[in-house]
C-alpha cells in the first residue's frame, strides 16, 4: 500500500473510531477506543513523514 493511501485509511479510521468514542459510555471502551486512537495517530504520523505532507 503506498504511503498516501496508508494514510487516507488510517485517517478514516481514525474518524470513524473518534465518532464511536464520542457515543461511548462504557470506560472500559474508551479504553480501548483511545488507545486504538494514538496507534492511527502515530501511523498517520509516520505515513505524513514519508509522503512529505503534514
């Protein structure tokens, strides 16, 4: 998967988790929900590197 599309994908998972958390309720979850969350951050990052954008 080239770097740009790696991260267009992590970006929208990266959307589509932050909705769910905002409907969370369940701290365990939330958990789950945010440290999922600073995993897509750091892959967006690291993709964002190698493309030269960000």
């Amino acid at each position: 998967m080239h770097e740009d599309e790696r991260r267009n994908v992590a970006l929208s998972n990266y959307e589509r988790l932050a909705a769910t958390l905002e409907q969370t309720t369940d701290p365990a979850q939330v958990i789950v929900l945010e440290s999922c969350l600073d995993e897509l951050r750091t892959e967006i990052g690291e993709a964002a590197e190698v493309t030269g954008t960000f």
